[in-house]
C-alpha cells in the first residue's frame, strides 16, 4: 500500500498514465541474473515460457554468454488449475539434466496474479521427491508489477540469505553486497579485497559466471558465482558491506544479518567517484586496521591528477543521467565532483526520498539539478528540450535520447545492446571513475572535433 | 546415401554414428516420462516415408527450450514490424519492454512518414490494476496515445496477467474505436497461450484479417501485383525481394510483416496472388484470403540463389504473360552472372562442411538452400515452434490431431465476400498451371529435402545441442542468441538466423552472395585456432571417435550438506 507520502508525491507528479519507453526492466530478471551469480545455481522461473526466454534473451545481449534459466512452461489450464504439477516435473527434470548445486526459483506475473503457494509446492516436492539429496532451492516472490528488476535483485540477495545463513564462530571474512554492478565492477571489488588483505564473501559474484572464457572442457554450469558454503558462512563474518543508498531501511540481505545474527552492517552508496569510493575505503581501512594500500592511493592519486587534466574539456557541461535509482545516485556524485552539471538525473523506479540520498551523496549538486525518479524516456526526452544536455549518460536504452540530441552516450549499467563489452564496463572504485571520466571527457571532445567545419587535430 | 552422420575426429579419421545412437545419447539424462516425449521429436530422416515429427507439442517444463510465448508471436513476430500503428502492450512493464525494437524488422520510412516502431508503449500494471482490474489505465493510456500521436490505428496486446483478471480487452477497444474514430482492435495474446509463439502467430493473422485487410478496395495500378507473406525483413531481406521483382515488373503491394504500412495491408486483398515465405507464421492468413477474396496462393523461397530463381520463374509464370517471362529470365540471369563466380569460390573452400540449423518456423528449411549452393551439407535441423506440416508438408492437415492447446485459438469462419471476391484463375486456368508441375496451396515440408539419416530435432534443448556438438562436432550452426554462446563457448561458429548477428540481408541474389561470404568468413576466420575445445584436450574423445561418454570432472571440497543429488532417472513427475 502507499504510504501518505508516496500518495502526496503522486500528486505532485503529472505522469502519463501508460509508460513509453520504460527506463526499469522487470522483477524476475533481476532474480534470474542474482541467481545466476551462486555457484552451481540454476535459475528457474515459475510461469510462461516467454518470461524465461525474453529474460534470457536479454541478459544474453548485454553479457554475451550463455545463460540458462529453466522453467515451469505455464499453460492456459495450469493458469486455471495451477502450476504446481508443471513445476515440480520442472525442478525434477533440472536437477536430472544438470546436476545444479541448487535451483533458484522466481515467480512471474501469471503465478503471482493467480497466487501460486510455492512454498507448499515446494514441501510437496520435497516430500515426495524421488532424489535423495535433491538440491537446495531457494524461492523468491518477484511478480513484475510489483517493483523492477532491481527490486527483483534485491530481495533474491536477500532471500538467498535468509534461506542459507547460519550462526558460527566469528570469522575474519566480510561480507559485500554490491548490487546490480557489472562483472568488471566485481572483479575489481575482490581486487581491491585482495589488496587490503581482506577475505571477502560477495554475493552475487557473477564475475565468471557471465564473462567466462571459451571451454576446454564440457560444461553444464558455467564455473564460478559465490560457493554456497560461502553463503552458509554470512552468518558470522565480522560486518557486511551493503551498496545502495536506496535500501536505507528496506529488509535487504544486509539488514537481515544485523537483525538475525547481529552482523554490523555499513550500508554505502555504490563506491563511483572520488568521495563515495572514499568512504568504501574508510570501512575497509577501518575493518582491517590498515592505511589504504599503495597501489589503491596511487589509482585515487592519478584520478584526481585526471580531473585536473580534464575538467577545462568539461567544466559546466550538462549531463543527463539516467538508469538505475542507485547507479544514477552514484553517477550524479561523481559528475558533481568532475565540474560536469547533472541538469536531471532519472529513474524509472520508484524510489522515496531519493533526491534526498542524491544530494546526500553529491552535496554540491546545484539546486536546480532535477532528480526524479518513475520517469520513462519520453518524460526525459520531453525534458530533455528544456533543459539541452552535451551529454546523456545511461543504457543503450538512451540512444534514441542522445541521437535526437545530437549528443554523446556514455553507455554505462544495464542494458548495453548496440556495443560490445557491456559486462566489462567498470564504474567502481578510483580505476571506475576513471576510466568514466576518460571515456566522457573523449566522448566530448570527439563531438566537438566531429563537429568542427576545421577539424582541428589538436584539442 | 549414407545412412549415418559423419564426423571425423582430430586425427582426420572418419567415422561415423546412426542418428538413432546420437538420439539414444541425448536422452540417456532425461528422467523415463521425459525421454519418451523428447524421443517423438528427435528422429531420423527418411523422405521417402515421412516419419512423425511430435511437433507444437507442449514443452516439458525444466527443459532449456528456446521457443517463446503468444505474446512475442503476436506483438514482436507478425504485427510489430507495421510501423505506423501504434502497439499498446497492456499488462506490467516486462513484456513491453523485451519486445520493445528486439527483432530487426528494419523499416525505411518515406521522409517526413509515420514511424512509432521506436516506441514502447506499455500500461505497466502495477499491483492495485491487478487487483481492481486494468481496464480504466487501459482506456486511458489509449486515450493519452491518440491525445499525442493520433496514429491511424491503434493495437492492444494483452499479457498474462490480463487473461487472468479478465480485462476486458476487446470492449475497451469497441469503445474507443467508436470514441477516437480510428481503427482500434485488441489481441488476446497471453503468453500462457498455445505451446510456443506460433500461438500468437495464428492469432495475429486472425486479428490483421478481421481488422485490417480489405479495408481500402482501391484498385492497384500495376498489372502485376503480389503479397509477400511471411517476409519480416529482418536485416533488410524484404527489399531485395521487393527489388528484384520491381527489377522484373512485378509489384509486391504489402509484405506482411516487413517494412510495410497500415494503408499497404488494408488494400493487400486487391493484388492478383499471395506467395508465401514463411509457412508456419502465415499460412491462415493465405488460407483466409483466398476463402474470401479468391485469391490463390503457392510457397515461395529467396533464401538461395537457385531457390530464388525458381520462386521468381514460379510467380512470373502464374501470371502467364510472355514479356513478364523474358523479363525474368533476363534478370535472373544477369543476377546469376554477378553470383556465379563468388559462389564457385566459396564453393571451393567450404565443400563438403557440416551445418547444423535449429531455428522458426521456416528458416530451417530455407536456409538449406544456401548451404546446399555452397557445397555444405545438412547433417541435422529442426524448428523451434513449427508444426508437422512444416516437417511432413500440407498432406498430414486432414489427419492433424487438434489438441486443447490448438483449440484454444480461434478459428475464424470465413466465406466467400459477396461482393469482392474474385477467382484471379478460373479452374481451367488452374488445371493447366497445375499440369505444368503448379502446386497451389501446398507446403511439402522440410524434410523431403533433407536426406535420409539426417537428424531431426524439434525444440531442441541446451542440453541436447551439447550433447550434439559433442558427438557430431558440426562445422558450423545456425540458432538464435539463447544458444549461440554456448555453441561459441564450444569452439564452434554460430550464425544466428532470428537476428542474422546483426548483418544481412540473405535474400534474393544479392543476399545470397552476402551470406556465402559470410559463411567463409565465419568458418575461417583465425580466431577459432585459439579455441582448444574439448575434444582436442580430452584424450578419450580423441581416441575414441564413437561415443565418448564425459566422466564428472573431480569436484571441489564442499561442506557434506550440499552435495548434488545424484543424477537420477526417475526425479519426480
């Protein structure tokens, strides 16, 4: 239900009752893609086929790998009687075919609206299950008109946590929760680990599981994501690392271990830009007791020497950002800090009180920086003429914006369809932002060189 | 003919394993109930006696499957590519959103027209819809789109949840049909529908029929027009045809659904004949107008140069006029003129090479042809939605088993209008084009050109297509996105025929030669020298060029409690 906030909000906002071109995707491809990051995980979706095929399909497009998702193949009389025999056939035939470590099942609209009681399905599985041994499955509720698909993410961390973590002896390890991040964006979390010495459980970690290298052997799962056991051991590691700004106060994988097992938990924004990345630092230092690691205060160091480089091609430039509520937060903090001027910054979620965590986390945003979030493309478009951005920063979704502007896109988060390498974006850390920061200033530049009657070569 | 599928193994060694062994091998992982059903839709060929295919049966749910739902038949396949209608998905924001410019269906608007493809209009339902019901949003998001665009026409496509609410989709389009005073018709296309998309294919054609063609009686001003069914213009193909044919004289005035205008299929039912690409996708609609208009209807196929001329000799010769004749001879072969030297050429270097192809309705069997111009050879196929006519031709439709999921979907009644319909060829005329070796309304299917022994494979799984890698080690495959990486990540190339990779056109002369040197290219580009795959490492499957079962690779220490399950033969069901 809306709270009298959210109902006070919609006043205030004029949206168009039907939604053109959607700046969210839906919930259960965020489950899928979260479930794809467990080791030896299958994810299974409980519905249509079209659902798990038209998810596939696009999380295929963006990570260019393989990616199986499985499912219960609804039909007109299991939407009528319900879907309990064709799930339980399907979890059988998975487990036969693929020998998975354990099976990670999301619901969709059609199971949803007619109110599929998984979790007795599940015990009637369970019961009656002809495998001894039968894998470990773990289900999440994420009907696609109820959030997107980073709410679909959330609560699959979330519900992997709950299912799996147990109390122990304390351990060194923490635990960090990094979000809808891409793969490069994980491995560089667990290098910086490595270079505080930190031993560090993330979860997801579809590092490897959605950027692998070609086979040299016959695989049935892909190799990597977080080992389960890992997942047993969040129970007791000494703190969790939670990135989002916006699951301030939601039951999120991170607030469950504080609460369970009393896990002290640091929830920061996602660690884009100088200050954010400061502050992901700081936990880290803070957590092993020692001084940022050379290599680390050197990649900061050479950052800064960039902007200095950089911020007379930029400097008062104005940006459109848009994408998930937390990348965009993220985004917005970093351009801030660069002397580029986020005129909008856009969500097509639903987020309460996010200018506030935007402003939080970029305390020089000019007042006159809009933040909006349940926005769709055409609303930023319509923006868009007002407000007469240089750049737009987003998925590939925001092409159509950036061409009818005539500016550059800096294709960052998800989806990244029209180029290659989407999985290998990095936006984390001192090396994201740097790497950010060149590919805008050069995005800028090159407009200006293309757009030039001389075409100087010396900018 | 060689009964048995050929490989060789790393050593240049040839041997060979009967299909009925390869399918023995797929099934081995399938609990009992499983297998059975899977062993109706893999089977090997004989042209001769035509075994069933259990085609457009239900998937078993936990099979990797590729096929898609009603919706993504409906929206995204036959009626999205019209791009000067305005497409409103009513249900949550998903479904729009995948469909949303997903397929490429290129469109090249006339300077200044209408084009809404790059639009995704959804009504994203959100819990209080689900529960109080989505009508109203629906009205209201129709009303705002006429508000901001006033299209032509505006369609509604209903998703899942829709079905279940019971939103009255088709009211709320009477209603604003007659308040906006613009053609407005909705589909009952929830995915849950039917067993694949081919669902929504099916009530596609019903809606276009119903609510668009014949709309506009406007006689064409060209003597010779046709229709060209089942064309989606994917990577630009539908041009070719349409240029090689305006090169002979013949005009296509709709191409359903590629490139193509609202005007353009309201006014379809005037041209003198229908020919028809893909099968499976549109043969209801040739069905319907020849019922109601009269207008006759043969399979065509521009997939391949030798293919594309006899197409070309087939629809000139219908319209038995011999300047029309000459004219296409001229072209094809000046066409072929330009073809024949590249074709040698890759010829040369990609004879005797093995293709798989596991794709649509119709792509399978057309795409043969180019392969077969090229010197390669098909060793197995499959659809991923067809149904046994596609595979055994048109003579099974008497004796079809109609099943609940086929009774689902409309069946349209449909008679002869009483004022426009109009035989094109009177049955004297019929009789002798048939003498002539003519065959209207026909489909013979894929696997009468397909040899004996070749491996059929309806709806292939992930896991089936790794157990066919493994054991046949194809040099090429054509599939779509959800299989190409894995068919890559095995050190084989894969064409993806849905998309074509983002290249095309194939059709018609020109894109043949595209897709020859493509294919060459593909097949030797270096890369694949850095890609060990696994039969080259692994010491078993090099010795033993017969089955080579993997063994489980050593597994990682693991607390006790998760141990997998052991892979059984009778889980569940």
């Amino acid at each position: 239900m809306n709270t009298v906030l959210e109902q006070e909000e919609e006043k205030e906002m004029k949206h168009c009752t039907a939604t053109r071109n959607a700046c969210k995707l839906c919930t259960p491809l965020g489950a899928c893609l979260a479930f794809r990051g467990v080791e030896g995980c299958i994810p299974f979706l409980h519905g249509s086929q079209g659902c798990a095929t038209y998810i596939r399909r696009y999380l295929i497009s963006h990570f260019r790998e393989p990616m199986d998702v499985a499912s219960s193949n609804f039909h007109e009389e299991s939407a009528i009687f319900g879907g309990g025999k064709n799930l339980k056939a399907g979890l059988a035939n998975v487990s036969a075919q693929y020998e998975p470590e354990m099976i990670g099942l999301a619901t969709t609209c059609l199971a949803e609206t007619i109110g599929e009681n998984v979790p007795l399905i599940l015990k009637e599985y369970r019961d009656n299950c002809a495998v001894e041994d039968a894998p470990p499955i773990v289900s999440v509720s994420t009907p696609s008109y109820r959030g997107t698909h980073m709410d679909g993410f959330h609560e699959t961390v979330r519900a992997l946590v709950g299912h799996f973590a147990e109390s122990g002896r304390r351990q060194e390890r923490v635990a960090i929760f990094p979000g809808m991040v891409s793969a490069e964006d994980l491995r560089h979390l667990k290098e910086i680990c490595r270079e505080f010495g930190l031993p560090a459980t993330l979860l997801p970690d579809y590092s490897e599981t959605m950027d692998g290298e070609t086979w040299d052997s016959y695989q049935k799962m892909p190799s990597g994501g977080t080992p389960i056991h890992e997942i047993v051991g969040l129970g007791s590691v000494r703190m969790s690392i939670e990135f989002g700004r916006s699951l301030v106060g939601r039951d999120s994988a991170g607030a469950f271990l504080e609460k369970q097992f009393q896990v002290p938990r640091r929830l920061l924004g996602l660690p884009i830009g100088i200050r954010e990345t400061d502050r992901f630092m700081e936990v880290l230092e803070t957590a092993t007791g020692r001084c940022k690691p050379a290599a680390l205060r050197q990649q900061r160091g050479r950052l800064v020497d960039a902007l200095i480089d950089g911020h007379k091609y930029v400097f008062g430039k104005r940006a459109i950002v848009c994408g998930d509520a937390d990348l965009a937060t993220g985004l917005a903090a970093f351009l801030s800090e660069t002397g580029i001027f986020p005129v909008l910054c856009a969500t097509g979620e639903r987020r309460v009180g996010w200018e506030k965590q935007v402003r939080e986390a970029a305390p020089d945003l000019p007042p006159e920086s809009q933040v909006c979030d349940r926005l769709d493309f055409a609303e930023i478009e319509e923006r868009a003429e007002e407000l007469k951005p240089d750049i737009v920063i987003g998925s590939s979704k925001g092409y159509r914006l950036a061409r009818k502007m005539g500016v550059p896109l800096i294709r960052v988060g998800f989806p990244i369809h029209d180029r290659i390498g989407g999985q290998r974006v990095l936006h984390l850390g001192y090396a994201g932002a740097q790497q950010l920061y060149d590919r805008t200033v050069n995005a800028l530049m090159e407009k200006k060189q293309t757009d030039s009657t001389v075409g100087y070569s010396y900018l | 003919m060689p009964t048995d599928i050929e490989m060789k193994n790393p050593d240049g060694i040839a041997s060979s394993i009967p299909a009925e062994k390869i399918k023995e091998e797929m099934l081995k992982a399938y609990p009992a109930k499983t297998a059975k059903k899977r062993g109706k839709q893999i089977l090997s060929n004989d042209p001769d006696t035509l075994p069933e295919v259990g085609a457009n049966s239900r998937t078993v749910p936990g099979i990797m499957t590729q096929r898609g739902c009603t919706y993504a038949g409906c929206r995204g396949v036959v009626i999205g590519p019209i791009h000067d209608i305005l497409h409103i998905t009513h249900g949550p924001i998903g479904c729009g959103y995948y469909s949303w410019m997903t397929r490429r269906n290129l469109v090249r608007p006339e300077p200044g027209a209408t084009n809404y493809l790059q639009y995704c209009m959804s009504t994203d339902m959100t819990e209080e819809q689900i529960v109080f019901g989505g009508e109203k949003k629906l009205k209201q998001a129709i009303q705002e789109a006429y508000d901001i665009f006033k299209p032509k026409a505006i369609t509604i496509y209903a998703t899942c949840p829709v079905g279940l609410i019971g939103d009255d989709v088709h009211a709320v389009a009477r209603e604003m049909k007659e308040t906006l005073g613009i053609n407005v018709f909705a589909f009952s296309c929830e995915g849950y529908k039917g067993v694949s998309q081919s669902a929504g294919h099916h009530i596609a054609n019903n809606g276009v029929f119903k609510h668009m063609v014949g709309l506009d009686n406007t006689p064409s001003e060209h003597p010779f027009t046709i229709n060209m069914l089942g064309e989606y213009n994917i990577g630009g193909d539908a041009w070719e045809i349409d240029a090689v044919l305006k090169n002979c004289g013949i005009h296509v005035t709709a191409t359903l659904s590629g490139d193509v205008k609202y005007d353009d299929i309201c006014r379809a039912h005037n041209s003198a004949l229908n020919v028809v690409m893909c099968h499976r996708s549109i043969n209801y609609m040739a069905e319907m107008m020849e019922k109601k208009f009269g207008i006759p209807w043969f399979k065509v196929n521009f997939i391949g140069a030798d293919a594309t001329a006899k197409s070309m000799r087939k629809i000139a010769k219908y319209f038995e006029n011999p300047a029309l004749i000459a004219r296409t001879e001229e072209v094809i072969a000046m066409e072929m003129a330009k073809l024949r030297p590249i074709r040698d050429a890759v010829k040369a270097r990609c004879q005797g090479k093995k293709v798989a192809l596991f794709v649509g309705g119709s792509r399978a069997h057309h795409y043969q042809e180019l392969f077969r111009d090229i010197g390669m050879e098909v060793i197995s196929a499959g659809y991923e939605f067809a149904h046994r006519d596609d595979y055994e031709g048109r003579r099974v439709l008497p004796n079809l088993k109609v099943d609940a999921d086929s009774r689902n979907i409309e069946e349209l009644t449909v008679e002869a209008d009483p004022e426009r319909f109009n035989p094109r060829k009177t049955e004297e005329m019929r009789r002798s084009l048939e003498e002539s070796g003519f065959c209207f309304s026909d489909y013979t299917g894929m696997m009468a050109d397909m040899r004996k022994g070749a491996l059929i494979i309806d709806d292939i799984s992930h896991h089936e297509m790794e157990k066919l890698i493994e054991l046949t080690k194809p040099d090429i495959i054509c599939s779509g996105i959800k299989d190409k990486f894995i068919i890559e990540k095995m050190g084989i190339p894969c064409k993806q025929l849905h998309s074509y990779d983002y290249g095309g056109p194939y059709a018609s002369f020109s894109g043949a030669i595209n897709f020859y040197q493509e294919v060459d290219r593909m097949l030797h580009t270096k890369i694949w020298k850095f890609v060990v795959p696994p039969w080259q490492k692994d010491p078993r499957l090099k010795a033993r060029p017969t089955i080579a079962q993997k063994e489980k690779a050593p597994k990682k220490e693991e607390p006790q409690s998760f141990k997998r399950p052991a892979a059984s033969g009778q889980a569940g069901e």
